[in-house]
C-alpha cells in the first residue's frame, strides 16, 4: 500500500466523508489518494484558511472530526487562522500538509530553508495545536497517525497537524508491520465527594444559577446537562458557544450573560447566591475585565477537563469554592447517584429573572419605528421569528456576531455557531461551506461587509458544489464595532474603519451575480417584512445585502476591562452596599 493511500484510509475510518483540500506540488499523492478512496469525497475550497474553516465547523456540526490537506510552505501557513479557531474552541481536526522531500529539508535550523516552498510547519503550529509532527521515516505513519487523532479527540479535543515529506508520500508500506500507538491508561478519578458538595450546595441555595457553556456539547454529555438542570429546576444561562443547547422558549432557560449580554442575565449572575460553571471556561467575556466582581454574592462551581482553566483565577481575585477538574460526562455520572428533592424551590427565583427579561429587552419597540435603514436587532429578531427547527445559523464576528447572539431566540435542534474564542473576520461563509456538507439541512449564513471581503472568493465553492446557503450581508459600510471602540477610547476619531478613512467596499449584490448567485436587497424595515419571508422559502444559494443602520451600536455592552456590575437597585440596601464598595463604577 502507498503511504498516501493508508493516510486517506485514516482518514476515511474516522467517518469524515469530505476531505477539503487544495493541490500543491509537495501534496499531490496525498491529493490523489484522497479523490480515488471511494469512501472519501475532495471538496476544493479557494484558499486554505478557508478551507481550514470549512474542516472545522464539519467537524462541529457532525460532533466528530474533520479534515483539511495542503501543500507546503504558503499552503500550510494559510491555514493559521483556522487551525486556531478550532483550538481555542477545542474542535477535533486532522490538519495533513505536504512537505518537501526529505533530503530537501535543512539540516539546521541555522539555514533558513533548502527546499522551494520548504516551511518548518511543526515549529509553527505546535503552540496552537494538540499535537504537531513532522514525518520522517515511512514506518513512522502508522504510529503518528493514530497518535495525532487520539491527542485531537481525547482530554481537551483539539487540531492536530500532520507533515509529510513528498518522497515518504509515495513509499510503500505494510500496515500492519508498523509500531502501533498504545494509548496511556486513564486514571478513573471519584468524583463522589465533589458531586455530593455540589449537590449540598444546592439543596442550601436560594438563587442557584448554572451557566453552561460549548464544551457541554463537545464533552458530548449534553443530554445529561439537561437532565442535570431539569433535575434540579434550576435556572441557566448560556454561552454564546452553548446558546443553542436549549430552545429559548424553554422554562430553564435564562437568555445569555456577559460583557454584551442581555441586563436580565447579568442581574441574575450578579444576585445569586450559586454560580455553577459548565462547559464554559468563564472567561472575561462572561465575568467582564474585573473578574473579582463577578457574582460577588456567591459560592462558585466550577467542572473543566482542564486544569490550567481552572487555576487561572488564583492571580484575578476570582475565587473558585469548588473546582472539579473531569469530563462533564464522568461527572454528571456520578452526580446521578445524588437524588433531588421533587420540590421546585426556585419557581419565584426564575420569575424574577423572566420579570427582568420583560423590562430590558434587547430589542425594544422604538427600534421597530426607525427609517431608512435595517435595525440589526428588529432583523435578527424577524429571522428568529421565520427560522424553522434545525436550521444551521452561522455568524461571523464583530457586530453581527454581537447583534445575533443577543437578539437570537434558538428554535429546537438548531445550531448556532461561530468561532467563537478566536473570532475571526470572514469565518461565517466558509463555515457554510463546511455546515451545508455535514448535514442536509438549510443553511443561513450572517456576514458582515468587511468580513465577506476577506473571504469573497468562496462564493464560488458555493457555487460549484450547488450548496443551499442563504447569505445574509450586514452592510454598515465601515467596520461599525471599530467604529463603537474608537467612540470609546479616541473621541471618535477614526481611520481606517470606513470609505472615507480608508476601505473600499463593492456592490454585493453585483458581485453575488457575477457568481451566478441570486441577490437582493432589504433597504428598511418596510422590505424587511416583505421580502424576508420569500428569501428563506428559496430552496437554492442566494445572497441578500441588508443595509443595516451605519452607526448602529451594540446595546449592551460593557466597556472593555471593566466589572460586571449589573445590579438590579430592588437588591436589599446592606447587599448593595457591600458590593458597591468594593472599588469600581458600572460602566456598562
């Protein structure tokens, strides 16, 4: 067997069914093997950072791997951005490029390079990845390449890279006469003692709140998180990478939290007595920059497979009282030996944070009068309404990310995804690419002006394999969240962030055509209503410019470093008290 061929063969026993790959001299065997197994199908995306991102949300949309192969040198360092996305948000993908030849390769490190397009690629993404390796001998692959997937999807999945030399691609091999990878013996930990303290602290507590975040889903115990809450009657925010674990309609579930979270969910965070952390490495997106102001009134719980997440509060004032340091599946196990009390004691809690969810909306009736424009949240808020259960929604980042994770009301078994920890510009439409291939489902696909400028050329892979996405472009004119920041922090000085202080943007919709993509216009809210409806009935690809208001803001969002003090003023005087002299203003 050829050596390329075994690496396809590896790559089809992991389920992937599409491999995304762009051709190269360094990569061709790799390339051939792939579009002769029959099990395999090559999808060829315009650039690798985009085909990167097409693996990627594959592989988030299946809940298993995916797959991208590149040529050496460029080819591999286009892929950059990508690999990092899936590894700040711990998505297991198999990344193969293709090297030069072995005796091509530098004997030193002191020489810069001695093959064309030759790129030490293992140096490079070894802090990024799982696992990096460069192949070196041909009865290396076997051991490697089940090392590489074992280290991608075991503990804290993650992306992994795999070099291989040109000349190696091409040899002949017995598998089964190569070193195999044993993996290591994992320890069973007890999780008994901090299951039941968790479980003692709730029966104790008076305004429990559980966050829950996407490594819920990643952990794969999802269902038992659920039926964890459920158990328990107790209230939950989300994430924005675990806003589509439960409909929005649902009675446990509170809406989001953080530094552009709704004002319901941060007065519940801020007011509770229990915070539970799950899934959700409570970064400062959620806790705001002051982390030691983070629900001051509360005992706080947090289950990460990760240790380092969970020791890195010891120098931000942030206290953990409890730290589990598990799989949420090994956990949630074991917390079901503990059995709840049948009472639901925390019925008047959840009323008030729902009270709280009526009086600030993230979309108030006033933003439904504007002219002349698209309001971004009354657009998310008539997509939430014409979106059909398991619809894929993809958002890209900046605003749109914003506006849509705020306004989004979730629908039963859709998906909601971003890149969420890395947040990349021109992630979303590749991401599409990637989604509409995983699954058979209609794809909606939210963009901003400046992000489809990174990423225009994929309408073409959209084209080319006919896929059902509908395009949604945000189109402020301008970078509009720059624009908000430098408000902030320049007295509104700007440069760069608009057709006037440098960019330059084209007509959409022109460009859609020139693909071959229907294209239209949404001018104000009148359209909104009339011509929403048909877009999402459209069976096909197709693009819609919706001309959002050009210096609309996110509303809310708390200024950067700043704690998260969202405090209701109805908070008993003594509580209030306290906490407001712990040394910092609301600047939300």
């Amino acid at each position: 067997m050829k050596l390329s061929d075994y690496v396809a063969e590896c790559i089809a026993g992991l389920g992937i069914q599409h491999v995304f790959l762009i051709s190269g001299g360094a990569a061709a065997h790799l390339v051939d093997s792939v579009s002769r197994h029959p099990k395999l199908t090559h999808i060829c995306p315009q650039h690798e950072q985009q085909g990167g991102a097409a693996a990627d949300t594959y592989a988030r949309i299946r809940e298993g791997m995916g797959a991208m192969i590149t040529t050496s040198g460029p080819g591999a360092t286009n892929l950059i951005t990508s690999v990092c996305n899936s590894f700040f948000d711990s998505i297991p993908c198999l990344f193969i490029s293709g090297q030069v030849a072995t005796f091509r390769i530098r004997p030193t490190a002191a020489l810069r390079q001695k093959g064309f397009q030759e790129t030490d690629v293992v140096s490079i993404f070894k802090s990024v990845t799982n696992y990096a390796v460069q192949i070196r001998e041909a009865r290396q692959i076997r051991y490697e390449m089940e090392k590489a997937i074992y280290l991608a999807t075991h503990g804290r999945p993650g992306p992994v890279l795999v070099d291989i030399p040109d000349d190696l691609q091409r040899e002949d091999i017995d598998p089964s006469t190569l070193p195999r990878f044993t993996p290591p013996i994992q320890k069973k930990l007890s999780l008994k003692s901090a299951a039941q303290r968790i479980h003692d602290l709730i029966q104790k507590s008076q305004r429990p709140m559980l966050i829950y975040g996407a490594g819920v889903r990643i952990s794969g115990a999802a269902e038992e998180a659920i039926r964890f809450a459920r158990a328990y009657h107790l209230p939950l925010l989300l994430t924005w990478g675990g806003m589509d674990l439960l409909p929005a309609q649902d009675p446990l579930n509170m809406g989001g939290v953080g530094v552009c979270g709704p004002r319901a969910g941060n007065f519940a965070a801020q007011q509770a007595d229990l915070v539970i952390g799950m899934g959700t490495r409570l970064s400062q997106m959620i806790t705001g920059g002051k982390q030691e102001l983070f629900a001051p009134l509360a005992k706080k719980v947090m289950v990460d497979i990760d240790l380092a997440e969970l020791e890195k509060f010891s120098s931000s004032g942030l206290h953990l009282d409890v730290k589990v340091c598990a799989p949420l599946s090994d956990f949630f196990a074991a917390a079901s030996d503990y059995t709840p009390p049948d009472t639901d004691r925390f019925v008047s809690w959840r009323k008030q944070i729902t009270q709280w969810r009526k009086e600030y909306l993230i979309c108030p009736p006033h933003y439904f009068e504007e002219k002349g424009s698209v309001n971004s949240y009354v657009f998310i808020h008539e997509l939430s309404k014409h979106s059909k259960k398991g619809d894929i929604i993809l958002t890209d980042a900046g605003g749109n990310l914003s506006w849509t994770m705020q306004g989004i009301a979730v629908k039963a078994d859709q998906r909601v995804l971003s890149a969420w920890n890395h947040s990349p510009m021109g992630y979303s439409l590749p991401a599409a690419v990637g989604a509409a291939l995983a699954k058979k489902r209609r794809v909606i696909c939210i963009i901003g002006d400046g992000g489809l400028m990174m990423c225009l050329s994929e309408l073409a892979t959209i084209v080319r394999y006919k896929l059902p996405i509908t395009i949604f472009v945000f189109n402020n004119h301008g970078h509009g969240i720059q624009k908000q920041t430098l408000d902030t922090w320049m007295g509104g000085r700007y440069t760069a962030v608009d057709e006037k202080t440098g960019l330059s943007f084209p007509d959409f919709c022109a460009v859609a055509k020139s693909f071959g993509i229907p294209a239209v216009t949404i001018k104000d809210h009148r359209q909104l209503k009339q011509k929403l409806g048909p877009i999402l009935q459209h069976k096909g690809y197709q693009l819609c410019n919706v001309e959002i208001t050009p210096n609309q803001k996110i509303i809310p969002m708390l200024k950067f470093g700043a704690g998260l003090e969202d405090l209701d003023p109805k908070l008993p005087t003594e509580e209030l008290a306290r906490i407001m002299n712990r040394g910092s203003s609301n600047e939300g």
